[in-house]
C-alpha cells in the first residue's frame, strides 16, 4: 500500500513531481521517497545552488567522506532525519564564524573536513540561510507527510 498524500511547499525553491520537475533546468537533485517497495512517490527536484546547504551537513551527519553531487545515496529514513536536523543546526547559528566554527570541530568528531566546501560555498549559504530555513520546514513536512516509518529517500545527484 502507498501513500498517496500530496505535499505542498511553501518554499519556492522546491518543485513537486513530474510537474515540477519540468520546470526546473539542470543541474538539479532529485530526492524521491523510497517505499519498502521501492515505489518512488511525490518526487522534489531542487537547484543546485539551493541544495548547498544541505551539502556540509551530509558531511557532518551521514558521511565523512562528504556529499559528492554526482552521485546517487540511498539513506534510511533515520538518516534523513539526523541530515535535516544538522542542517536546521548549520542554518540557526547567529554568525557565519559561530557555523564556520561547528563545522570545523564537529568535522574533526566526524572525521569530515568541510573547510574547503566552506571556503567556496560558505558565503552563499549564509546569505541564503532565511531560504534554507524554510527549505527545511517543508523538507521536515513532505518526510512528516509522505514517509512511512521503513521507508527512506534517495537523493539523485546531477
């Protein structure tokens, strides 16, 4: 059996399945819900340049060896979770240096070095971070509202 609710982003910067998809020109990723069927429902493209904050927190939460944007990762749902509450933490910090800061220790508990990621992408995800915040409330709302307990995403790099 399959959910067949529909989400609805509040964020402009998420388009919703096939529809979506149409509208948004590469390069782009792909996150699709994976049932324990692996039937692939509710789709969302995203810009590259709106995922980069996602990018670092991957590094912090899933894998030291860091997100490489051309290829595809299968994550649980619980590791969906751990990556959208550590890039809820890598969008809440007051300063730039407080994030900048968390990445560099956490990076170092984690084995995951995101200065040079941050070096050239640092400044666009923080002038993007009001985004990215409400980039997360709909991510956390499509998992609440599509994602069943074994279920997980798969993230479709370019």
């Amino acid at each position: 059996m399959t959910n067949n609710k529909i989400f609805k982003p509040k964020s402009k910067k998420i388009f919703v399945g096939e529809t979506g998809r149409k509208q948004v020109m590469n390069p782009c990723f792909e996150l699709l819900p994976r049932r324990a069927d692996n039937t692939p429902m509710n789709k969302i493209s995203i810009y590259e340049e709106d995922f980069l904050f996602i990018m670092p927190a991957f590094g912090l939460a899933v894998d030291p060896a860091g997100f490489d944007e051309y290829e595809c990762y299968h994550l649980t749902k619980q590791q969906w979770l751990n990556l959208l509450e550590e890039a809820q933490k890598l969008v809440s910090f007051a300063t730039f240096d407080d994030m900048f800061e968390y990445v560099v220790k956490q990076g170092k508990n984690t084995n995951y070095d995101g200065l040079y990621f941050l070096n050239h992408n640092g400044k666009s995800i923080w002038s993007a971070r009001k985004e990215a915040q409400i980039m997360l409330e709909d991510l956390s709302a499509w998992t609440e509202t599509i994602l069943k307990e074994d279920d997980g995403v798969e993230i479709l790099g370019l």
